[in-house]
C-alpha cells in the first residue's frame, strides 16, 4: 500500500481527504504532516491557489521520499475582485482567525446588496513525486453570501456561503452533504485518477 503524506495538520482536512479517497476505491494509505516532526510549515509565498498547493506539496515530498498532497484554498468574492483569495485564512491580520476573519468580511460587505453578493469558494490540490513529478487540479463551489452566519459545521466562510441551488449555507449542511458539492471535495475528487495513474 503506497502511502500519501497530505501537507496539512489541520485534522478536519485529513479526515475529508481520507473519505473522498476511500469512496472513490482508493486504499492508500494517507497520513498527515503530524506523522513527521521533521516535516517544515511551507510559507505560502505563491500568488495562485496552484503555486501554493505546489510549493506545500514538494517540500513535503521531498522531506519525507513518499507522493505529498497538498491543497490550497480560498473564498473569492465578485464585488471584491476575487479577495480575500490567496489571502483568506489571514484577511484579519492573523492567520487561521476564523471569525475574525469572516467579521471583517462581513463588515466590509455590509452595504453591499444581495444581488451583488455572489462569490464562490475556489480550491487547487496538487500531488507531488520525490522526483519532481508533479499535478495540479481544481474545484470551486459558486454561491452567494448571506449577511448573517448561519450553522455550526465546517470551518472558515462555510457560515456565510450559500451554494447556489439550495437554501442552506455549507455549514448547515452534514459533512457528506458539504464534501459532495465543496470545492475541496471537487477538487480532490478530480485528483483521484491522477493518483490512480502515478502510484497506480
């Protein structure tokens, strides 16, 4: 069984990842950065979701010799010209503040009429061989953001972005529900056949 390093501690992400693998008949074999002290946190210098899923995945790989999975992901809002973006795990000044985050964002949208407040989550997941291989693929999950958060699941923006088509934001959804239509769930979804075709 090949094992993947997916380039993240954050457990949630490891627990989603392991689930789209394993429903789409994967049997790998996946840990987290945890799994190696040694393994660096990768400053996310890349001005794409792309170039900083790529910059996580090849340190990772080659750190530890084994096929590293990374992603980098973001909420881009319209009337904001695709920010917070790249920037959205720090767009309060420090990172990984959820609400912090989505207060100013909020606040900065708070004139902003609903028809104008369409947005959508956007996600690239990069896999990364020892030898420099590499591949990149992408998700997104259009919606509209609510003025007010609303449900207790997910993490980030999932309070304020409605997906289109439903009533709900992605935190009143199940995970399932969420990881079915997410940009994350897209994303690592249209990474399976690239795993299936480099480790086989």
């Amino acid at each position: 069984m090949t094992r993947l390093i997916l380039a993240t501690r954050n457990h949630g992400k490891i627990t989603e990842l392991k689930a789209i693998l394993a429903a789409a008949g994967l049997s790998h074999d996946l840990v987290g950065a945890d799994a190696y002290p040694d393994a660096p946190d990768v400053k996310e210098t890349g001005v794409t979701f792309a170039e900083n899923a790529l910059l996580k995945a090849h340190a990772l790989a080659q750190v530890t010799g084994l096929p590293a999975v990374a992603d980098d992901s973001g909420l881009c809002v319209d009337v904001l010209g695709g920010a917070p973006g790249i920037f959205s795990a720090r767009w309060s000044g420090s990172h990984g503040d959820d609400r912090a985050n989505l207060a100013l964002l909020l606040d900065q949208l708070s004139d902003v009429p609903d028809e104008h407040r369409a947005a959508h989550f956007a996600c690239a997941a990069a896999l990364a061989l020892p030898d420099g291989t590499e591949r990149v693929v992408e998700g997104r999950l259009r919606g509209t953001l609510r003025s007010e958060p609303a449900g207790a699941n997910g993490f980030g923006y999932d309070p304020i972005l409605q997906p289109d088509g439903d009533t709900r934001t992605c935190a009143e959804m199940t995970p399932e529900e969420k990881n079915a239509i997410s940009h994350r769930g897209k994303a690592f979804r249209e990474l399976v056949p690239v795993v299936r075709e480099l480790l086989g």
